[in-house]
C-alpha cells in the first residue's frame, strides 16, 4: 500500500493535467454568457467525483446553476464529513491586467512558488483547492484506507452569492446530514507557517443609482444650475466615512463584537511583518480605521468599499455633458452578530436620507451572508491541526479572515454542524485579481493533508 506522498509522486503530473484541464473551462457564474461554461464545469466535477471513488454521483438541479452532489458511504455506524466547495470562478476582467490568457492556464516559477505555480482564472478560488479533496479521495479509496463516510456538495454560484445554495440545504437536510463540514476556500500565512482559518466576515453588497435631469444635458449651458449625479454620488459616498475612517451609518457598529485586549494579543502573535505587507502591494502606508493594526482592520472590524462606480462620458476625447445617472457597487464586510439583511436595510435608509432633493436614489441589495467564528476546541480543529502537523512539522496557527464564506453560518442553521477551514493559499495569489494563481506545492500538500484530517476526525469522533 502506498503512502499518501508515494501516491502523490506517482500521479503528480495527472494530478496538476487534470487541474489545468478544469482551469480551461470559463465558469464565470456572474455573466450569462458563460452559462454553457458553468455547465460544462459541473458536468466534469461528477465525471471526477465517480472516478475518484464516489458509489453515488447527483446533478441536484436548483432554480439556478446545478450542485454535484457525490458520496462514498461505507458504514453508517462510521462518522460523515461533507466537503463544500465551488466550481464557478469570478469574472476575469480587466483581461488587459493578465500576463497570460485567464483560461489559458501556465505555469511559471515565482519567488514564493519556485516550484511553479498555474496562473489561471479560478487557480486558487476555488477550483485548485475544490479539487484538492477530489484527488485525496482517490488516493483514499484507491489504497482502501477511507474511515469513514465522505459527501460531496459542489455548488456553481458561490461568486454570486450562492442563492440556489441557500435554497437547496433546507430542502435536503437528510441527504447531507453529517458530523463535520470541511471546506478549503481560504488561505495560510505561509508555506512554512500553517494557519486554519477559525472566524469569517460576513457580507452586504448593494447597487446604488442616482438620477438626476431626465436626460444628459450640455454641461456649458446647465453647468451650475443642475445637479451632477456624479458629483453628488461622490459626495455621498465620501460621507459614509468620518476622518478615522469609521462608517457613518447610524446603527452599524451597534452589534459589533469587541475582542477583549487578550484575544487582540493573541492575535498579534501570527507573524506579520508591516514592510512586507507594503511592499507586496507597492503602497507606500496603510490605510483604515483609527486605532487598529492592519490585521484587525481586514479581520475583526466591518469595512465600506466601493467596488465599482460610474456615469458619464468616459470614452476617447471629451464629451462635455452632465450625466442623466451614476452608479455605484458597494459592499460591506461584517463581523460576528451582525446580521447582513439589517445592516443592507441600514445602509439604504441611510443613503437615501443624505441624498439632496436635486437627485432621486434607487438602492438594489444584491446578495449577501452571515460572518462566522468556529471554535478551536471541536475535534474538527483539533483533528485539523494534527492533520497539518502531521505534513508540515508545525502547530498551525487559528487565524481570522477577512474574507466572506456567506454558505458558511446557513450550515450550521440547516444541518446543526460546525464547519472546519483548511485553506492552502497564500494571500498574494491574487484571487479576483488578474494573474490569479495557486502554487503547485501548495495543491499537492493540500492533498497530502486532507486524507490526515479523515484519520484524526475519525480517531477522535470515537
């Protein structure tokens, strides 16, 4: 019988064959023009899940994108863990950005990955780390060494907010009943610094609309006498913070869980060197609220971001005219006991008050999800943090992030689970960013892990 690093060497290039593969696929969730692509992508998740040992292989169809659900059950008398992930990927604009096609994957060496690393759309979010729990499953059935039950959830929305998702686990909560949800959608500190990812933000994304004349007028002869959507959108915007960068919205820190001086400290402790940081980004500071480190600001602290906004002339020469409209995407990350649906409610009462009477303003909720903290003395982070000891010879650290999992807390609503987070991505491979990518080493040690954590949760489930 092989050991899980024997197996590893032996179908390495397969392995990484059979990622870029999946890469090549444009499953981009949020634009219907992909429709066929996110299809295609579900339809190769299940070939993948039968042939990695799954006895039981469904397309769930949901009033959206499908959910591959795979299961490989073999005493019921053993415990169950379900494995999420998702096979849509974000947009890839701006494509100009891209030193190499998004869905033409490559590989180059870079310092952090002299290794190599897939540069691709979706390298890392979240198909390279999806895929990871594939292969460990057909490392584990292949050698006769599963012990216990494994299920599949694999949805295609989650970079849209996962709205079928939502609707599915209420309705099939026997068919995934389990004792442990694992998922690796996030990220480590680094290859020689472990982390598991104890606690997500949660999420509010809106639209907002401002229109003023009913048409776009001559800016020379209505200049100064009618208001400027665009002017007055920025206005707004930059009122939705004070001078310490604190959120104006009346109400919106009245939930806002405050980590005690000790849990701050303990936190401090995970390596961060500020320099790096900077330099990583090429920013010359930091910048965020008033009297918290850059860890807590991106962490335990809600934030106000505008993601995109526009109006207006903003092609080739000049166009003088005062824009009909301006809009704008903004979202709003939350921390524990912040409800999404309160704060988005919040947010459109307070930027509907603050716009003048010159103006008219349509705020649109888009999606959104509830922030979650997991606790560190579950056998599931226990049989985690054995499981990377195990592979990499360290304690991995608990850490929070900054990122959003909305699936996460309707999970343990509907299915009365704890979710664990194993993440093995570094923050620099550039998820939603152009040249996103996913270190080889890093894929191939998450498959060399995860078969660890099914040891040790079945071990400590006893």
């Amino acid at each position: 019988m092989h050991t899980v690093k024997e197996y590893i060497e032996k179908n390495k290039k397969r392995f990484i064959d059979e990622l870029i593969d999946l890469l090549k696929i444009p499953s981009i969730s949020a634009d219907t023009a992909f429709s066929q692509d996110v299809l295609n992508t579900a339809d190769s998740i299940m070939k993948s899940l039968k042939e990695a040992g799954c006895d039981k292989v469904e397309l769930c169809e949901t009033p959206g994108y499908p959910i591959i659900y795979g299961e490989k059950i073999i005493d019921t008398n053993l415990p169950t863990v379900l494995v999420y992930g998702h096979y849509d990927v974000q947009p890839a604009d701006p494509l100009e950005l891209w030193d190499s096609p998004p869905f033409e994957p490559v590989i180059k060496k870079t310092e952090l990955h002299p290794e190599g690393a897939i540069f691709a759309r979706g390298a890392c979010d979240d198909k390279g780390q999806m895929y990871m729990h594939v292969k460990a499953l057909e490392y584990m059935t292949s050698e006769g060494n599963l012990p216990c039950n494994v299920k599949f959830m694999i949805e295609g929305e989650e970079e849209v907010g996962s709205e079928s998702l939502a609707w599915f686990v209420p309705r099939n909560v026997e068919k995934l009943a389990n004792d442990v949800i694992l998922i690796s959608d996030t990220g480590m500190i680094a290859n020689d610094i472990p982390s598991i990812t104890t606690g997500l933000r949660g999420l509010s994304y809106v639209e907002v609309e401002i229109t003023g004349p009913n048409r776009d007028l001559h800016s020379g002869l209505y200049g100064g006498a009618v208001a400027n959507p665009i002017n007055i959108l920025t206005k707004m915007i930059a009122s939705l913070h004070d001078e310490n960068n604190h959120i104006t919205i009346p109400g919106f820190y009245d939930k806002v869980e405050e980590l005690s001086q000790e849990e701050r400290n303990e936190m401090a402790k995970a390596p961060f060197s500020l320099e790096e940081y900077k330099n990583a980004l090429n920013i010359d500071d930091v910048y965020g609220e008033k009297g918290y480190t850059t860890n807590e600001r991106n962490s335990i602290r809600p934030t106000l971001d505008v993601n995109g906004i526009w109006g207006g002339y903003i092609g080739e020469g000049a166009k003088t005219v005062i824009a009909s409209k301006a809009y704008a995407k903004i979202s709003m990350r939350l921390v524990p006991n912040q409800d999404w649906e309160e704060i988005t409610t919040l947010f459109k009462s307070h930027f509907e008050s603050i716009a003048p009477d010159s103006v008219k303003v349509k705020v649109t909720p888009h999606h959104g999800g509830q922030g979650y903290v997991t606790p560190i003395d579950s056998i599931g982070y226990q049989a985690a943090s054995k499981a990377y000891q195990e592979t990499f010879g360290v304690t991995p650290i608990p850490q929070r992030s900054g990122g959003s999992i909305p699936i996460v807390a309707l999970f343990e609503q509907e299915l009365k689970s704890k979710t664990i987070l194993m993440g093995f991505g570094l923050n620099s491979d550039a998820i939603h960013s152009p040249n996103e990518h996913f270190g080889i080493w890093n894929y191939l040690k998450g498959i060399e892990t995860i078969p660890y954590f099914y040891k040790y949760f079945s071990e400590l489930h006893k």
